[in-house]
C-alpha cells in the first residue's frame, strides 16, 4: 500500500509570504533605481552649461555675446574689459567648476577637508611651500587694472555658482559639498600650481647627487650628472658666434618692423639664442612610470617656428605641443575672446583669466617648460632654543601654524617653520634628519607677475618681449611668429644669480657664501630674432651656447626630441600644415634606435648568446627607431635599456639605482657610457661591454612576463595610455562612460611625441601666419567636464588617431561656425 505525502497548509502558505515579500522587495528595488535614474538624469542635464537664449546678470555693464561652434569652443565679444572676462569666468565656470575647485584646493592644501584623511600628506606639502601666501604677496602688489580684470573673471565664476546653486555638476553632489565663493587669490593659485609642477621639485635632484658624490665622488658624479651633449642644438646655435649670444642684435625699431634689404625682404639679424598622494586627484602630479620603473623619464614640451623661407604659403608656420598629465577634463580649455582690438584666441588655463598660448590678429606664440635653477636647498644649523645661524648670529625663524580640515575626522595642526631662504621641508625628505631650507624664486618680491593680457594684446617683437620680461616663475622658452613674416625666440624667468655654486648641491644656510645676489637680466637671457637658417625648435633641452656666462640650469632635458625636430625641419622642402602635425605626432626614438644597434652588435659577437637573444637581435636589426605599436623591436630594445640601466647603476649605488634613471639626463649618460665604454662603469663580471649589452638583453627575454614568441611582444601589449576621470572613473556603473580605456599607444618618453600611461602632448597647436583661419588646434578630451555633455570626450578620437581641427577667427569663419548663440545681458 502507498502513501503520498502532502505539505501542509502552513508550508505553503509561508512560502507564497516569502514570494510575495521578494516580489515587493524587487518592485520596490526597481522603483528605487528608477527614481534614482530619473533624479540622476535630471540633476545631471540640469548642470549641463545654457548654450543659447539669454541671461541676466547684475555683474555686467553691457550685453556681451558668446557662440559656440561644433566643437563647443566659446567665441566670447564684449564692449569693454570687465565684461569680457566676466563673461569667460562665467563660461569657464558653465565647463569645468569642480575641475577649477579640486585645482585651487590642491594649490592651497584643502583637498583632506573634502576628500578624507588619505588627502592630509597632499594637504601638508602644499601648506608647508606655502602657495596661499605667495599669492596674497601678489595681489598686495598687483597693479590696479589686472586686480580688477581678475575680479571680474572671479564674478563671473561667482554668478554662476550663485545661478546653479542647487543644479551644481554631480560631483559636488556626490561629495556632498558645495564650493566657496571664487576669489582673486583662487586664479593665483591655479596658476601657481603650473609653477609648482614646472619649476618645484628639483630639489630631490639636489639631494640626489649630494648622495651620488658621496658614493661615487667627483669624476663618475660629473659623469652621471651630465648637463649637455653633443645632440644639444640651442636656439640659432648654427652659425653663431658667442659675440652673437649677446646683446645689441639686429631688432625691430621703434615701430616694431626690421630693417629691409635691397629687396625690402627682412635683413637676418644677429641674436641671443611630485606630491604624494592620490595622483589621480592632483591637478599636477604627474606619474613618471610610464612602463618599466627603471625608465621613468621626466615631462617636456615642443615648441618650432619656420620663416616663410620653408613653407608653400611665404609665410611662417609655428606649433606648440604642451605635455602634461592626461587627464579628464583636459589640463586647457579653448576660448577666443573679442574686445574691440583685443582680439585673441588659444587655449585658457581654467580657473584664470586670458589665452596662455595661441594667437591674436598679428602675433602668434607657445611655450615649452626652461627648467632653470630656480630652487635651492639650504642645510640650516638650529639650537636648543629653536633658534637657526646667520651671519649675524642666532635668530628666531618665523613660525606660520597651519589648521588641515579633515572629512570625518580630528583637524590636523602644523607648526610650519620658515627661516630666511626659506620653509624647513625636512619632513617632506623621507630619512632625512637634518633642518633643509627651501628657497624657490616664488617667495622673492615681484617674481610672480602675470603678463598674459600685455601678451595677448602684443602686437610685434618688441612689444612681445616686453610683455614677457616680468613673467618671472615659470621660466619659458617662447617661440615667436608675426603676419609680417618674423620670427623668433625669447627665454623667460627670474633665474638667480648665486655668490657660489649653481645650485646644485645642498649648501650651508649660517654664511651668505651661497646667497642670491640678483637674477639674470632680462636683456642678458637667450634670444634669437630671424635665424639665418629660419628655423627655431626646443624641446626642453639646452638653450644656452657654450661659454654662456650663466648657469641657467643645472640638469637640461635630454636633447633627443630637439635634435629631431629639427632634423625634420632640415629636409629640402616646403612645408605645410600637415607637415606641422606629422612632427607633432612622431615616434621615432634616436637613443632606442642607438641602443638597439649597440645591443645587436653586443649579441653578434658574444659566442654565449642564446637562441633567444639571437631572435631578439634579429626583430632589433635594421630597426629605425620607430615606437610603432605593431612592432616588438621597440619593446625588446626599451626593457633592454633599462635593464642596462639596473646593471650599470646598482653595483656602484645600491638600492638607490632607480632614482638615478629618473633624471632628465640619464638617457644621456647612458649613450655616453655606450659610446666610450669606461672601465669605471663595468660592473665587475664581465670582460666586456659586449657581455654587459647581452646579459641585458638575456635578462629581458628570458622574464616570466616575455611571451613564449618574442614578435608576439609589441610595443601596443607593453605601452598603453589610459586617461581617467578623478572621481567618474572609480565608479563602475560610469566608469565605461567616464573615460575611453585603455588604448596602445606609439612613442615613447624620448620621442617627439612624448607619451605614457597618462602623460602626453595637452594640445597641440599650429599657427598659420598667412590665413589665421587655417590655424588648428586640438585638446586631448573635449571643452566640456561634465560627463555626460556632448562635448566631454568629443576631441579624443582625432587626438588619439593624429588628427585636429581648424580654429575659426575671422569674424566671417566664427559667423559660419556657430552652432549656439547666447546673450548675457545686464540686469
């Protein structure tokens, strides 16, 4: 007899309870989700900027127009100054707010108070360099027309944080924080901040090499500091005299034309030549690891001017690519700004007022970074009673207590302490127990003027140069080209002039032996005016011709990107706009190409060398040098080089070798090792430089990480770039939306096109001086920080694939590129 067993009532009523309640907890879950979605959307299109009607401010004097054309690029006309850069702090504001808000707060220290208690350590270094105070020095000395253009950019940037209290960018949001009132000491700060990337930070180089000659003494320190070389190619340096170098050149005249020849053409003139922290967050703090460790390399620029001698229109062709840290939004935000005859357009640094680089209806100029001596560091002897030695005895230093907010947590107290070169910034120095002064051209009187509007309205070489003479920190090397067919170079900066020494080495603070008795005069910096050859490039390295009476610097970047951009200027040729960009975008590597016929040599000839090697020798032969993403010889050859670095270095400096491959030098210390071979830099076991060159190239090709087929290997696995939002992409519902991932990526840090994981060319601009409508420029991302804006990621694909775009400036080209047209108008 079978039986059949039921479930009871009770089982199956608790089980349709169970359903029932996870039924409602889905619907409730989904109701949630799309309500969150619905506010979401609406929060986010309501921080979108207003890009057509009109709106009404009291801040304004006169309506002031502003169109866009599909690229989202502000065309901003106003009747007078004030309006004018009202209205650009406005629109600047409209795109990238919070970008400008974690800026000024990086600068001043203030990240902690918003993004947590990891954010202190950031937060401690900027106190202790003490950039709000540099700024306040500032503004007390400004002169009354830039104090009040900057305030009307600051109440532009207030109207519309005042407009969209309640509709501000989701990251505000998300942080639960709204920003503070924008100040004329925020626009300091923002520009401090390029300072401090530029021109700070050398000091780890000073005591870098202090603990080199204590390891290595004179000879080998000299040699691995090396600061110059035969590739170096100062501006105007072919066939120029040192007499030349010097003042009194062949200029413009009063009137600002030059003096004609026979032919009424131009007569050649004679001339001068990282905090720590969550980079992510950091306006500035750029990651020096593209790929392997070993070859980190430091960041540069491009800037070259050609004469219409060189080009098919007659007339010159400048360019100008600044590298910096890849990040969304871009570092720059395009803009062109009308008033009356101010008439000027290029990129904007967000956060201040004017063009930093681009074009006005006469001139046109760019930047790259001069890297001069501009910090030093002083070893300060200090008493029982907190007192530190002078010359004239014991004195009290200064003493600035600093107050860290911190989100979520007890504030954190600093006793900055600062003596007469400077703050103590022992504590920023890991290990280091003696009392470090830092002294840093920003803290001298008057050494940081803003000339940026005096530059946008120059109009010839003599008012360019005049322009820059006070643009003291940070010192520049600028590339000039005009509509009458000029060109030229001019080095900017306040570079001291020392009683001893060349800053290079720390040096004791109680004698005045090592003090600052002035700066370089302006007059005395180099400078060139129409070469004879009528081609101008640098690339960070050295400006100067030998026998210059001044140290400028006393660590160049490496030559290798200016001896190629001037190799490609030298062909036999006319050259055009897309030639501009072709250089722009190079990745040929002539110290990877060097090392990898030094390697293949090495290999031929050593009778142990592997099958291994042997394949990878071959992939090296013939190789030109090309960082092509589909190639594997530049991958074998780059991890060989630092291998060899490893090799050569940590026998004679220990677990300090690393460092030493970080300097802006090192790549040519290590050709110049290479090319002589010295008995003191072989490591002890091998015979020969042969063997040393293969065993590199053993090590690589033998790593785990190798793949088993060495052509497999190509540059496009090992090098990518990666460009991040700070806050979006750490979400992973927006991460996909927020940045482009990650993408292989050609070149190198040695080539022109100088490039890591996210680290790259942060625009790249050609002027044409025959029709300025043909100009191009291209930023990395887009105009726009708001994620979800048509215009935040709009420029990547043309960046990433060496494309750009036509910057209209006629009144006729920006009238048929509009696409938006909004009018402010005042209340």
């Amino acid at each position: 007899m079978s039986t059949t067993s039921l479930a009871s009532p009770a089982r199956t009523s608790n089980a349709r309870i169970a359903i029932r309640v996870v039924v409602a907890l889905l619907v409730l879950a989904l109701i949630v989700f799309l309500a969150f979605d619905i506010w979401f959307y609406r929060a986010v299109r309501a921080a979108l900027p207003v890009e057509d009607g009109t709106i009404r401010f009291s801040g304004l004097s006169q309506p002031v127009i502003v169109t866009r054309d599909s690229l989202g690029i502000p065309t901003i006309t106003a009747s007078n100054l004030s309006d004018l850069f009202f209205a650009q702090g406005y629109v600047t504001a409209q795109e990238r707010l919070w970008q400008m808000d974690m800026m000024r707060r990086f600068a001043s220290g203030d990240l902690a108070m918003i993004l947590g208690p990891s954010f202190v350590p950031v937060d401690r270094e900027q106190r202790i360099l003490g950039l709000r105070q540099v700024a306040e020095k500032v503004i007390a000395g400004m002169d009354p027309m830039q104090r009040e253009q900057l305030q009307a950019y600051a109440n532009g940037v207030n109207a519309y944080i005042a407009e969209h209290g309640k509709t501000l960018p989701m990251e505000f949001r998300f942080l639960t924080y709204a920003p503070h009132v924008w100040t004329i000491e925020d626009s300091l700060l923002v520009g401090h901040s390029i300072t401090e990337f530029l021109n700070h930070g050398y000091y780890r180089e000073i005591l870098l090499k202090e603990k080199a000659l204590a390891k290595l003494g004179p000879e080998l320190t000299a040699e691995l500091f090396v600061n110059s070389s035969w590739r170096d190619h100062p501006p105007g340096s072919e066939a120029m005299s040192l007499q030349d170098h010097l003042p009194n050149e062949l200029e413009p005249d009063e009137e600002g034309s030059a003096p004609a020849t026979k032919g009424g053409k131009a007569a050649p003139a004679k001339g001068l030549t990282q905090p720590v922290g969550h980079s992510e967050f950091l306006p500035f703090n750029v990651p020096l690891d593209s790929l392997a460790p070993e070859l980190s390399y430091h960041p540069g620029s491009n800037n070259w001017v050609v004469s219409g001698a060189h080009t098919v229109t007659s007339k010159p062709l400048l360019s100008n690519d600044m590298h910096l840290e890849l990040r969304l939004p871009n570092t720059w935000y395009e803009a062109h700004l009308i008033c009356g005859d101010f008439d000027v357009v290029g990129v904007t640094l967000p956060g201040m007022p004017y063009v930093f680089v681009g074009h006005n209806r006469n001139i046109a100029w760019g930047f790259t970074n001069l890297g001069p001596a501009v910090e030093d560091v002083f070893i300060e002897k200090f008493n029982e009673k907190g007192e530190y030695l002078t010359p004239q005895g014991w004195v009290q230093p200064v003493h600035r207590k600093e107050v860290i907010q911190v989100k979520g947590k007890p504030e954190v107290t600093l006793d900055v302490v600062v003596t007469r070169h400077g703050p103590i910034i022992t504590s920023l120095v890991p290990g280091e127990t003696r009392q470090l002064a830092l002294q840093w051209v920003i803290y001298k009187p008057d050494t940081s003027k803003i000339p940026f509007f005096q530059l946008d309205s120059a109009r010839n070489w003599k008012e360019f140069r005049a322009a820059l003479a006070p643009f003291g920190a940070p010192g520049q090397n600028t590339v000039y080209a005009d509509v009458d067919g000029h060109i030229g170079y001019q080095a900017t900066g306040f570079v001291p002039i020392r009683a001893s020494g060349d800053g290079s080495l720390p040096v004791s603070g109680d004698t005045d032996a090592y003090e600052w008795t002035g700066f370089v005069p302006y007059d005395e910096m180099p400078r060139v005016f129409d070469p004879p050859s009528g081609i101008i490039a640098t690339a960070n390295g050295r400006v100067t011709p030998d026998g210059y009476r001044y140290p400028l610097s006393f660590e160049w970047g490496s030559p290798y990107r200016t001896e190629r951009i001037y190799k490609l200027l030298s062909k036999p040729k006319k050259y055009g706009l897309a030639d501009m960009l072709a250089i722009q975008i190079d990745v040929v590597s002539e110290l990877d190409r060097y090392c990898a016929e030094r390697f293949v040599y090495a290999i031929d000839h050593s009778p142990k060398a592997s099958e291994r090697a042997k394949a990878a020798a071959d992939l090296m032969r013939n190789w030109d040098g090309t960082m092509a993403v589909d190639s594997a010889a530049p991958t074998i050859a780059y991890y060989s080089r630092g291998k060899l670095n490893e090799l050569l270095l940590k026998p004679k400096l220990g677990d300090d070798w690393e460092a030493y491959t970080h300097g802006y030098m090192a790549p040519v210390w290590l050709e110049n090792v290479l090319s002589h071979q010295s008995p003191q830099w072989l490591p002890a076991g091998y015979g020969n430089y042969d063997e040393l060159l293969t065993a590199a190239v053993e090590a690589v090709v033998s790593d785990s990480t190798a793949p088993k087929k060495l052509s497999h290997w190509t540059w496009g696995r090992a090098h990518q770039v990666d460009v991040k939002h700070p806050f979006w992409s750490n979400l992973p519902i927006l991460k996909r939306a927020a940045d482009p991932g990650p993408q292989p990526l050609s070149g190198d840090g040695l080539t022109v096109k100088q490039v890591g994981l996210r680290f790259g060319p942060s625009e790249r601009f050609t002027a044409d001086m025959s029709d300025l409508d043909h100009s191009t420029l291209n930023i990395v991302n887009g105009e726009s920080g708001n994620l979800f804006d048509d215009h935040y990621n709009d420029q990547w694909d043309a960046y990433y694939h060496g494309r750009t775009f036509e910057l209209p400036f006629s009144t006729g080209a920006v009238d048929q590129a509009v696409q938006h047209r909004l009018r402010l108008e005042p209340r």
